[in-house]
C-alpha cells in the first residue's frame, strides 16, 4: 500500500469510526421530553391480499415511532408476518427485513404497493417464515409517512429496522426478543448499518446477527466518479440511483449544498425523484446519463466528505456475526467493490462470513444466497 493509499485509508477509518461513535450512542432529540418511545405503535391495519406471504399465519401493517440520523422522532410504516404452526417456547426468532430501491413515494412503500421484484423478494421471505423465522419488515421512514425518504441514510434505516422488532414485539406474544438484521442492496447497506447500531441502540432486544446481500456498502466511491464528463452509458438504473441519492443526501443533510452540483436537467429528475416509484423514474431518465445532472465533478468540493458519513456502512469492529452474498456478475454493486468492504473489515477485526455467487447477478443474489443465508441463521439464533 503506498503513502496515499495509507493516508485515504486512515481517513476513511477514522470517519467511519467516529460516525459510529457519533451514531450508536444516539443523538438527543431538541424535544426529548415529548417525544414518543422509539417502538411505539400509531396504527394498526389490514395488508392488501396481494401483498401476504403465503408462509404466514398472520400479516398487518403498521406504523410506528423511530428516529431520523440526527436523533430527532419520525414515523415509519412496515410490514409484520408471523409463521404457520405453534411458536417455541422462547418465541419466534425475528428476521427485520431491509429491501433494495424501490423510490422515495408514499406510493412506493413495500407495505402498500409490494416490492419492486415481488416473485423474488416473497420467494425469500417464505423461506424465512417456512424455517420457523417471525418476518418484520419496515418501509424506512418517509415511505407512506411523512416527509421525504432519506435514500441510504443509514442510521435511519438503522432506527427504522430496530424499532420495528420493538414495535411487532408489543402486538405479537409470540416473538422472541432474538433476531437478525436481514437486507439487499439497499436494505444489504441498512442492514450493515444496523449491525453496528442494534445492541447499543436497543439493548431491551438480543440482536444476533447480519446478513447483507449485494450490499450497498460503499457508495461514495462510485458516486464520487461521477462529472459533466462521463458519457451516457446506456445504462438509466446508474442515472435513476444517482438522483435518488442526491435527493438522499439533501434530505439527510439538509445544509448541503445541492445545487451547486447539478445542472437545470439535474435539478429537474432530482425534483421528481421524490415521488417517482424506480421503474417510473427509469422511464423518465430514458436517455439521460449520469454526465447530464451535474454541472462539476462530485470529487470536488465536500460532497465525498458528507455523503461518506451518510452513506457508507462503517468499517469498525461489528460485535455480531456478519455473513455478505455477493453475485459475480452483478453490475449495480460490482463484485470488487463489495470485496474492497470485507478487505476493510478484515483489517478492522471483523472477519465475515462471504459467498461469492459467480453466475449471479446483483438480484439473482438473492436466491442464490437463501441457503446459506439460512443456515447462518440457524448457527446464530439457535
């Protein structure tokens, strides 16, 4: 490694540490006093037919308290599924479960209009609940409640996936206290995330373990590649993920300056990037490139520095297990990438558990993953 190298590394340790730090301790909203127990229930309904698992006994929706990264109370709305039969004596280990992109509407909410990919991800989510796993699944916050979703805000996400296990446990007798912080691609980098936050953050529940599937891990340095100059690659996803999360990042950061970065086109699909679900937005950025929306490089100025503290999951120690799926072939988080992550890991004491899907690509990871996910699992909660 040479002096450089050293030098960015060190920096990236030392602010992924000191977001941890920063983060797992939790801020304190301005109106602590009156704000609601982070796990508190609002409401209480039906799920759409549409959207039950045919591995659960009992399905709602509902929506609850958490908190945003700063600290500060907010809402999010999720999904509770219970498995079919008698539960065990502890009660049903619980898989919270983070999902990939699907916008930042209230009309994209899982809970309301179902996962983007809803054959793969309800593929998935049977098999947890067919091996005896309780599945607890949150929208993150800003998805059907109000404000606007913070796109890979991780510790939101975090807060979002934790106080749903809390809120479940409160309508649901029969879960147990243990469970898993389960994600993909998105919800892969929540998941990660939440794996540094959970015993900190709630230390009332027996948080055992991560499992992450094509991990959203490392964002900036993708993003940070991005400039006026790089040519439109054909490719509307790249474009879609790039306003989404400049969007994000706004939301999070709300002191950021955005549109020193991007041109009127720019300005315009980051506009609607609050509403439009992920195929509506693809259809809008048809021809657009990622080279079209920004006005300077992201390199310059401080957008790496904040989307860093935002975005990238941390590479401190993890105090749980930590199993990553990675497909070979997957072109949205590029297999080297995902392997710059464990290497980081590594070096930091945390040696995870990896499987490397050659012929998979970055959705086909899922399946691909579900057995060895599993059987993680059951190493870990059993």
């Amino acid at each position: 490694m040479n002096h450089a190298a050293r030098l960015r590394y060190r920096w990236q340790f030392l602010t992924a540490t000191l977001a941890v730090a920063s983060l797992t301790f939790g801020a304190v909203p301005a109106n602590a006093e009156d704000s609601p127990l982070p796990g508190t229930i609002v409401t209480t309904g039906p799920l759409a037919d549409d959207l039950q698992l045919n591995g659960a006994d009992r399905a709602l929706r509902l929506t609850y308290w958490t908190q945003d990264s700063t600290g500060r109370a907010a809402q999010s709305s999720g999904a509770v599924f219970t498995p079919r039969g008698a539960a065990p004596p502890r009660g049903w280990p619980i898989v919270s479960w983070m999902h990939g992109t699907v916008g930042l509407g209230d009309d994209c909410a899982p809970s309301e209009a179902g996962p983007t990919d809803k054959d793969r991800d309800f593929a998935y989510l049977n098999a947890w609940l067919n091996h005896g796993y309780a599945v607890v699944a949150t929208d993150y916050i800003g998805l059907g409640t109000p404000g606007v979703h913070a796109f890979l805000d991780g510790a939101a996400e975090a807060h979002a996936a934790i106080d749903i296990v809390r809120a479940a446990r409160t309508i649901e007798s029969s879960l147990s206290t243990s469970w898993l912080a389960v994600g993909q691609s998105q919800g892969g980098g929540g998941a990660l995330w939440t794996a540094t936050m959970a015993t900190k953050y709630a230390p009332d529940l027996d948080y055992r373990g991560v499992i992450a599937t094509a991990p959203a891990a490392q964002v900036v340095p993708l993003l940070a590649a991005a400039g006026p100059s790089v040519p439109n690659l054909g490719m509307p996803n790249l474009t879609v993920y790039t306003a989404y999360a400049m969007r994000g990042l706004k939301q999070a950061r709300p002191d950021w300056d955005l549109d020193s970065y991007l041109t009127p086109v720019g300005r315009r699909l980051v506009d609607d990037a609050e509403t439009l679900c992920f195929q509506a937005m693809a259809e809008r950025v048809e021809g657009i490139g990622v080279g079209a929306l920004l006005t300077r490089p992201l390199s310059e100025g401080y957008f790496a520095e904040r989307a860093h503290e935002v975005f990238d999951a941390p590479i401190a120690p993890y105090d749980r297990p930590v199993f990553i799926g990675q497909g070979g072939i997957d072109k949205t988080v590029p297999l080297p990438l995902t392997l710059a992550f464990v290497t980081h890991l590594r070096a930091n004491g945390t040696i995870p558990m990896l499987r490397v899907y050659p012929g998979s690509d970055h959705s086909g990871t899922v399946a691909a993953a579900t057995n060895d996910a599993i059987q993680f699992a059951e190493a870990v909660t059993r």
